[in-house]
C-alpha cells in the first residue's frame, strides 16, 4: 500500500512535518518516496527510489521550502522503481503536484488522449495524467477545487488524490474513492493523511473522507463537498 501525508501551516517548515509523517506510514511498505512544497510561488520536488531515511541523508528533504506541501511513499503498480517514477507528479510547466494512491484503469485513454493536445509526459505511471487533466481544466480558468473535481470525474477506478497548485498556495486539494484518505485537525495546522498514525502527534480530531468526498484544507479550516 502507498502511504500519502501532507500539511498546511499557519507557520513554520512544512518539509520535515511532511517526512516525519511518512515516516509513520512506512508499516504499509514502499520502494520510493517523495515530497513537494510550495513557496514564493514555485513548486519544489525531491524523490527517489529508496527508504526515506536513506534519500533524506541524500537529499536532505527537510531543506525545501514553504509551510504547504504533500509527500508520499510509493509501492510500484504502473512503472517500475525509480526516482521519475516516484510521487510527487507534475503537469507539464511544474505548477501542480499530485500524489495518488489507488490504480486508475483507464490512465491509458487519458493519457492518449493529453498527449494527442500536446501534453507531455516523463514517468510510466497512472497517476501522471491526474496532474495533467488538472492542468487542462486549470487552462481554462477554473480554480484548483473545480479542476480536481473536474478531473476526479474523469477517472475509473481507485483514488486518493491530494494536490498542490502555486497559483493558490495556501492549500491542499483533496479527493477519495476507494482509497483511505483522512483529513486531520490542528491548531494553526491541517493535515491530510493515509492515516491517523501519520498525524497523531499533533492531533487526535480527524474526517475520514467517504467515496465521492472532495475536500479544501487550509491552516484555518476545512471544506468538504460531495463529487456529483
């Protein structure tokens, strides 16, 4: 199973939040893990193939910037082990950062269909065409909530989606079917998580999002509406 944390701060690093997290999911076993943060407006990528420990003495995660970010631990299913293959993806001009668990069925249709309109894509993995669908529907003016939803409607199979965009900083886009995905509730602080255990020591209020839940979480609040 993949292991997906990510957390929204009113201050502070989110980076080593983000690790720590991941950390506590490594009982769902994993053979590449990655993080993606937010800060003056970039995204900014580390993964690779490995332990956690073992890539943060390499890369040094707990260095990227910004108080907003998402990370996850990867089991393989669509691409083998490797860092291009590791989650967080990317749409094609790095403005959105998705990290999935779940198996999308039908990622080959999409992502025919994104790369016939010029969308170009670096891993072998399903999840790579959630940020590009996100992208399309961001193009045409929608904001991130719409763009997942949008892009959420468009997918068969399981998911647990978290996202990241730099054009609205200040927060995570969440979406679930079929797959674990519990949103929790600090002070100054929310997270969104595979499992409580991700979060527990820094709070013991949690949602646990149902099929069909979509979900804004900032530093100060949660919104939470059903996909239709």
């Amino acid at each position: 199973m993949c292991g997906i944390f990510g957390c929204v701060l009113a201050n502070g690093r989110a980076a080593p939040m983000i690790r720590t997290g991941l950390k506590k999911l490594e009982y769902r076993g994993y053979d590449s893990a990655g993080l993606a943060t937010i800060y003056g407006g970039s995204i900014f990528v580390k993964k690779g193939k490995g332990k956690i420990d073992e890539l943060h003495q390499e890369l040094n995660f707990d260095d990227l910037p910004g108080a907003v970010g998402i990370g996850h631990t990867r089991w393989a299913t669509h691409g083998a082990p490797s860092t291009v293959n590791a989650h967080p993806h990317l749409d094609c001009h790095g403005l959105v950062a998705v990290v999935h668990n779940g198996i999308i069925e039908n990622f080959q249709r999409l992502r025919e269909e994104l790369e016939a309109r010029g969308h170009v894509f670096k891993s072998r993995t399903d999840t790579e065409v959630i940020a590009h669908l996100i992208e399309e529907y961001l193009g045409m003016g929608k904001d991130l909530l719409q763009a997942v939803m949008d892009a959420a409607k468009r997918l068969k199979g399981s998911y647990a989606i978290a996202v990241i965009y730099s054009g609205e900083p200040d927060k995570i886009v969440v979406a679930r079917n079929e797959s674990p995905l519990v949103i929790g509730l600090g002070d100054g602080m929310n997270f969104v998580a595979s499992d409580v255990a991700a979060f527990i020591e820094h709070t013991n209020r949690a949602i646990f999002l149902q099929n069909g839940d979509v979900g804004v979480v900032t530093a100060d609040g949660v919104r939470l509406m059903r996909l239709e």
